[in-house]
C-alpha cells in the first residue's frame, strides 16, 4: 500500500500572543513567559492509501495539533505535509478537497445560523463539485447516507441531539468527496448508544467510499475499533507505531503499555480484584519537557541513558516502530 | 448486605418547567449499606445526577422532590428543614462533582477552602484545621501536601484539583460520598489513578459510595453493584459481575453491546436504534419500548418488577433469552 498522506519531520509551534496588557505589565517589573509551546515535535508518519490510522494520546500530547496540519489547516513551523506528493496549503490557506475533517464538538462546528442543508451544500457549491440547481437533491442524497431524513435539510442545528449533529457534521465533509478523511474525537461527545451508532455509520461509509482515514481520540477501544495501524503520542512526539492488533496485544512502550493497563475493563467476575497498574506521575508541561526520553520520569525501566540521551523512533523486526531504549 | 445505611424509597423528582412537567426521577429505590459501593449508569438526560442531588438536598428550582422517602441512617430527608441538611451535607453526605476547576473558588488558596469546609461543621483550632487538611490532602496522593495548602485551584492539574474535592469530602470522614462522573474530565491514565485510590480509601474509611457515570468499565471496576438508569427509572440492578454477564433488561444488553471493547476489531456493533425520548413526552408503558428489539404489545403498559436473588429488572420479557 502507498502513501497518500505524508507528514516529514513536521515541528509545530505555537507562541503566546503578547498583547498590550502584557506589554505594561512587563514595564512594571512583572514576569511574562514568552516561551512557546512545542505542540509537536519532529513527528514523521505516513497515511496509506485506503487505511485507517488511529492516532491516541492523552490531552495536550499532540494529537490534535498533528492532524490539523495533516488536515491542511494548520501549517507546521518545520518539515512538510504532502498530500500525494504536493503540500495540502499555500502559506496559511488550505490549497485541497481533498482532505476533509469531522471535528468532535458537533454543537460548535456547525453554524448555528445556517440550515443544515445550506451548511451541506455551501462547499461543494464554492467548489464546483454540484450547481446551485442540483445541490438541494445532492443534500438529500447524503442526509439519507449518514442516516437522517432528507426532510431535515431545512432545520437549523440547534433542532438536532448531538449524534445528529454529528450524522450531519460527516455528511458535510463526505460532500466534497474527499480522499481523505481527518476524524478528531469524532465520538468523544456522545451517549454510548449513540457513539455505537456513528462508529458503524462511520465504518460503513468508509467501506462503500473506500476511505483513508485518520481516527484521533483519547478512547483506546474506540480507536482500536476502527484501526488498521495505531500510532501513541506522547508530549509532541510518536512514541510508539505499528499494526493495530500488534500494538494492542503486545505493546513494547512503556508508556503504550501504562496506558492500556490504565483502562478500565469490563469486570464479568466477581472475584476479580481492581487490577490497575495506573502510571505514576503526571504530564510534564510541555513548556519545559524533561530532557532524554520525556517519559522517563513516570517511566518503571528508566536508567541514565533515558534520562540524558532521547530514543529515537527504530523499527523492530515485526515492523513495529517503538521509541525507548529498553523496548 | 452490610448493615443498611440509606434507603430510597419511590422518590420522585420533577422539574415544573413552561413546557412542562419533566419527570427526571420517577419512582426510584435502592438500598445501600455501610462502607459498599454502589455504580449507578445512565446516559445524559438518564436522571442520574438528579438523583445523586436529591439525595444531597441539592435540587434547583424548578426542581422539586414531589415524593418519595430517602431515610439515611434511619432518618428522613425528604422534607428535611435546610439548616438540617446542611448540618449532614459536607459532614455525614459529602458530594464530589464532575469539574473540579468549577468547584473549587479559585481566588482562595486550597487551605483555605478546606478550611471552610472543616470549620463549617465546628472544626476547633486553626492549627487542627490546617493538621487536618494536610492529612487529608496526602491520604489521596497529593505529594508535600502541608505546602500546597498555600496554593491556588489554577496552580493544580486536573487530577490534582479532582483529588483536592475528593480530599474534602472526605474531611469530616463521611458515612456517604456522591460522586458525579469524578473522573470523567480526565485523562486516563489520571482516572486510573483515582479509581484506585477511591477504592482504597472507601475500603480503609468504611465509607459508602454512590459512584454516578455513563461508563460501565469504569463502574464495574469499582462498585459492588450496579444501578442501570433509564428515562428517569431504575431499569436494572444487582451484583455488577451478575449484571453485566447476564443482563436482564434489554436497555442493560444494548449499552453492553455499544461499547467497542466487546465487540471484534472493525465488526459492526450491535446498535440500540434511536435516541433516548424526551421526558416531556415519554412513550405509554415502559419508556424503552420504542428502541427495544424484545418489545411487544405488552410493552405500552408499566413494565413489572422481576426480580431474582439480589437482582431486579423492570421489564416484560426480562427472563427471555439474553444473548
């Protein structure tokens, strides 16, 4: 399988904005912290065609801000994302329809003053993919697609639960026909019942589109439910990648591995006790990471090595891609 | 069971709203006894935090608990004079809710909110106060905890505020703690830290805990039973393990089989069609029926309570094949 979706080397940073209040503050003797925030740091992962790769982590890991810059909505400081060979941006604008994103809060990615139809048809119309003519029955078309009556093209958002909102959040990205699909949090929002419910209508509209997807989500079931390949973030960077099963069944990371342990699982015996082996500690900040491995501080194998030379993200020989010194 | 600690009996809470009468509670009871564990599962909209507020006297207007009886530790609630109640609230009932950066006032120092809490229900001397606070900030895990009494709510992580409202309701040692999806806003490796360590601490106080969430993995790995909410009912109850193996109630089977961990890797799960019903304008008969796949005619009538050793369900075709 090739790649369709590239990102090489991409850094991202963000500055604080430092605004007058800063400005007088400062004159008056007051600290501010200009130090910027490295959101991701020298990630390098590719997107194959027709797969689905799921990307985890915990809040402020990065996930996020990588698939933005995989979306082609947010440019990186450093290194370069290539949509089949050519960047998906021109300086701060988004050059492609070819990616689309679903976002995960469905009650503030869609414009509450627009009719859902209207929120349907407005790019592919901007785009020449569909007239004016044609898009009212282009709308129904997808409505009935993603499981909602194509009656409802006139409602506003608001007349809408949160999984409708999201039904219509998919069928707005799916109308532009894209080769790509960006999900973040997809679910996150959602009564169980109904991320049941938009997990199959995803599944389902993936296989008859034939998608390449990215799944973003902080919920490890989720992702391996939908997966093909995984990757693990932790504080800006990938620390562990490969094949979904493989991850899963035998994670090498200790972070990887801390955090599947982390999951609460079913419990269908009574007599089976709580068996958390939670990780210790906290996220470092990522103003100021820990120097070598950033885990090494929570981390149960660290030594010396981790605590002063980072780990480098190296194939193992089942393909697997794992950074740490002691995997 | 343990010796018994709160019984609720049949309560009812109702939100008198312009649209209507929104019946968020109708008709719940349970038992629960000293020191257990009790999850208690729902979806939004489900009434299972109006449920853990009536039991704290904590129902906003238009709210109202319209009948029903909470008797804890033998005493009645429901009509409870409010200088009553608070004297248990905080002190004999604690509450921790969903978002500690809500909770906690952050323009005062963590000691000083503790402080309140102590010296609301008596507390004695400053320098007790403080003793105590700073032996209640290190039972759940806060490292150097006399020191951080100076610190603001903004100066802690999220798992570090959701330790601080747990270690306050734990300051006067509680014979009942609510808890409201605690862990919900928090990363997991985070939860999984707080879980074990709520467990712990029920375990060594004898405390009893409501634990109320929308995740049955969660739930299952704390509580010794399991409360399944539904339109404002209690659809389902017993030993968590007995529940979720062999779920009687079809609304139970259908969340079971929502979550993506029992299913295989990219297999279709086994939806509930439908969205759970507005309460102000719930189907006849049991509430579920319309997304059910076991209901019948029957169904438009009350369901009846089945119940078997330690178990209850309220459902007609409750003892039909649970696969």
């Amino acid at each position: 399988m090739s790649a369709i979706l590239s990102a090489e080397h991409v850094t991202r940073r963000f500055s604080p904005r430092i605004t007058l209040g800063d400005r007088i503050a400062a004159a008056l003797g007051a600290k501010v912290d200009r130090r910027p925030v490295q959101a991701v740091t020298d990630v390098s992962l590719e997107v194959r065609q027709g797969e689905t790769l799921g990307l985890v982590g915990e809040s402020g890991c990065g996930k996020s801000t990588l698939g933005r810059m995989l979306a082609g909505i947010l440019a990186p400081s450093e290194g370069e994302v290539l949509l089949s060979g050519t960047a998906p941006m021109r300086g701060k604008h988004k050059t492609t329809t070819r990616i689309q994103t679903v976002f995960q809060d469905p009650f503030a990615s869609l414009n509450p003053r627009m009719r859902i139809g209207e929120t349907i048809a407005e790019g592919p119309i901007t785009h020449g993919l569909v007239t004016r003519a044609r898009a009212p029955e282009m709308v129904a078309e997808w409505l009935r697609r993603v499981g909602l009556d194509p009656a409802f093209a006139t409602r506003f958002p608001h007349q809408f639960s949160g999984g409708q909102r999201q039904r219509v959040a998919i069928a707005r990205a799916l109308a532009m026909q894209p080769e790509v699909l960006v999900c973040d949090e997809p679910v996150a929002s959602l009564d169980v019942s109904i991320q049941a419910q938009i997990l199959n209508l995803f599944l389902e509209l993936r296989q008859d589109l034939g998608l390449t997807c990215l799944f973003i989500s902080h919920d490890l079931s989720v992702v391996r439910h939908v997966s093909d390949r995984v990757a693990v973030m932790y504080l800006g960077r990938i620390v562990e990648m490969g094949e979904a099963a493989r991850v899963y069944a035998a994670p090498r990371h200790p972070y990887t591995q801390g955090l599947l342990h982390s999951v609460p699982k079913l419990v269908l015996d009574s007599n089976a006790a709580l068996e958390f082996r939670p990780i210790t500690g906290e996220l470092p900040s990522p103003l100021s990471p820990p120097p070598g491995c950033a885990f090494h501080p929570r981390c149960p194998k660290a030594t010396e090595l981790c605590r002063g030379e980072r780990p480098p993200l190296s194939p193992r020989e089942d393909g697997t891609l794992v950074a740490c010194h002691h995997a | 069971m343990t010796r018994l600690l709160l019984e609720v009996q049949d309560l009812r809470t109702h939100f008198l709203t312009r649209a209507g009468v929104v019946k968020a509670v109708e008709g719940v009871s349970f038992a629960l006894g000293r020191g257990e564990i009790l999850g208690l599962v729902g979806e939004s909209g489900s009434g299972k935090s109006v449920t853990g507020f009536s039991l704290i006297g904590l129902v906003d207007p238009p709210g109202k608990i319209v009948g029903g009886s909470i008797r804890f530790d033998g005493r009645e609630l429901v009509g409870l004079a409010p200088a009553e109640m608070r004297r248990l609230r905080g002190k004999r009932i604690a509450m921790v809710f969903q978002d500690p950066a809500a909770t906690l006032n952050p323009v005062l120092t963590i000691g000083t909110q503790m402080m309140l809490a102590v010296q609301a229900h008596g507390g004695g001397s400053e320098r007790a106060g403080r003793d105590l606070a700073a032996r209640t900030l290190t039972r759940v895990g806060i490292p150097d905890a006399a020191a951080r009494l100076d610190a603001y709510p903004h100066e802690f992580s999220g798992g570090m505020r959701q330790r601080v409202a747990i270690a306050i309701a734990l300051l006067h040692g509680p014979d009942l703690i609510i808890a409201d999806e605690p862990t919900t806003a928090l990363d997991v490796s985070i939860q999984a830290q707080i879980l074990a360590e709520m467990k712990q601490l029920a375990k060594q106080s004898g405390t009893a805990l409501i634990w109320i969430s929308h995740d049955l993995a969660t739930v299952s790995s704390l509580a010794d039973r399991l409360l399944v909410m539904y339109a404002g009912r209690i659809v389902e109850s017993g030993p968590v393990a007995a529940v979720l193996r062999a779920p009687l109630h079809p609304y139970t089977r259908g969340l079971l089989d929502s979550l993506p961990a029992m299913a295989k890797p990219g297999e279709k799960l086994n939806q509930i069609p439908g969205s759970t019903p507005s309460l102000l304008s719930l189907p006849p008969g049991c509430p579920f029926a319309p997304r059910c796949p076991r209901a019948t005619e029957v169904c438009r009538t009350d369901p009846p309570v089945v119940t078997q050793p330690g178990r209850m369900a309220l459902c007609h075709h409750a003892l039909e094949s649970t696969t």
